[in-house]
C-alpha cells in the first residue's frame, strides 16, 4: 500500500528519559569546562545555558516541552561552544561538541529500542520499502544515538531539524524530504507519537498518518490519523505498512 515510511524517532522506535534539571548533571559539566579553563559554577552554568538557547532560537517557546528535543530549530553545538567563549576560551567545533555529548550523556536516564523496533524496520527493508527518518532533534545527539542503537544503516536518509533549521510541524520541513527524495506523496506515510508535529503535520503535507501512542506521547486526544494504536506494538506497525492488516 505504501512505498515510503517516514519516521519520527523519540517516541516512535526510541524510548529516552532525559532529566536536565538535575544538579548532578550541572556539577560535572561545569567541572568538565574547567577542564578547559572554562570556570562556572553549577548554577552559573546552568543559568548560562538557558540564556544562550533563548538567545540563539530568538526567544521563541517550544511547542512541546520534551527535554529530549533539545531545542530542535537551533544547533546545540552553537550553545556550548559560546559556554567557552564567555570565559575567554577559545574552543573549537570538536571541543563544543564534545561538551554537547557529555552533557548529552549525563543528562540521560536512558534510552532503548521499543520491543520489537530492529524486526520492524528489517520487515520494512526486506519488503523494499524506502525508510526516511523525520525527527526534531540535535544531530550531535541522535546521529550518534542511532549509531550505538544499531538502527542508523535501515534508513535510506535521515532528516533532523537542527540541520534545517526548522521542525515539525513546520510545512517547510516535510517538503524537503519529500522534494529532496522525489516521494509520491500518495504513495507514502508518516509514522509518529506526536499528534500535532507528526500527525497534523504531516497531514498539511498530503501524507497518510499512522499514529501510535507511547510512553512519551504528548497527553492529547487521539488525532485524526488513518490508523491509530492506543499502544506501542510494533508487530502492528509492520502490519500497517505491509499491508497485512
């Protein structure tokens, strides 16, 4: 029935719980840009932090609130890198970056495959599917995420807001994979948690919608997809896609 499944990941195949408000987390990276003669203190950094992003995205509030996100219409790399230039230390890209995964690490609880992901997407590229990736998100945290998740090779290509410079819902960001990717749009469906930056995005796109309720999906109504699982079950998903239900 369909030719292109276009995925969203926090939520959809990725399970994660980051908690950025936990002092620990700014203790150790303030002692880590000390490291570097980057001196802060713990709230300092914190507060410093906070200030940054607000300054980079243009103070503009985030649809949803999902730390994981991490500020998806800005490249977070950016922030860290002018962590170390306010305390006079001329860091580079690689040095920023690094900062960025660190506190990335320390900053998440966990993160894991739904049950069943792996099978799913193998399902999928067995079939000859095309398997597209659409996720707001930081690509100096999730292009390394889905690297050690064993899940970066069943794409056929991945989209990640902060290369873009803009996030679903936005209009804009679905039509570049679509144009970029030459998708039939009839002939293809995007899959997600979300049901207003997957659903309803994706629906203003001209795409079929599959939504699925997870652990992390936004507390909402059930929105208006062509198929709905009050449930993670990806046996189901891959049923949906295949035709097989």
């Amino acid at each position: 029935m369909y030719d292109v499944c276009i995925f969203d990941l926090y939520g959809t195949l990725v399970d994660i719980h980051t908690d950025e408000e936990d002092r620990c987390v700014w203790e150790k990276l303030a002692l880590f840009y000390g490291y570097y003669g980057a001196q802060y203190e713990p709230e300092e950094l914190m507060s410093a932090y906070r200030r940054i992003v607000d300054l980079l995205s243009g103070g503009e509030k985030r649809l949803r609130n999902d730390s994981h996100e991490s500020f998806p219409e800005i490249q977070i790399e950016k922030v860290f890198l002018r962590l170390f230039e306010e305390k006079g230390v001329a860091a580079d890209q690689t040095l920023a970056t690094h900062a960025g995964q660190f506190f990335r690490a320390l900053s998440t609880e966990f993160i894991r495959l739904y049950d069943g992901t792996k099978e799913m997407l193998m399902r999928l590229r067995e079939s000859g599917k095309r398997i597209y990736l659409l996720s707001n998100a930081q690509r100096i945290f999730t292009a390394y995420e889905m690297n050690a998740l064993g899940i970066a090779k069943y794409f056929d290509k991945i989209y990640i807001s902060s290369d873009c410079g803009c996030k679903k819902p936005d209009l804009s960001f679905f039509k570049k994979l679509i144009t970029e990717c030459g998708v039939e749009k009839e002939r293809a469906i995007m899959i997600g948690n979300d049901g207003i930056c997957d659903i309803l995005g994706a629906r203003n796109a001209g795409l079929s919608t599959l939504y699925v309720r997870s652990n992390i999906s936004p507390k909402e109504e059930l929105p208006a997809a062509d198929y709905v699982l009050p449930e993670m079950d990806m046996k189901e998903i891959a049923r949906i896609l295949l035709g097989e239900a």
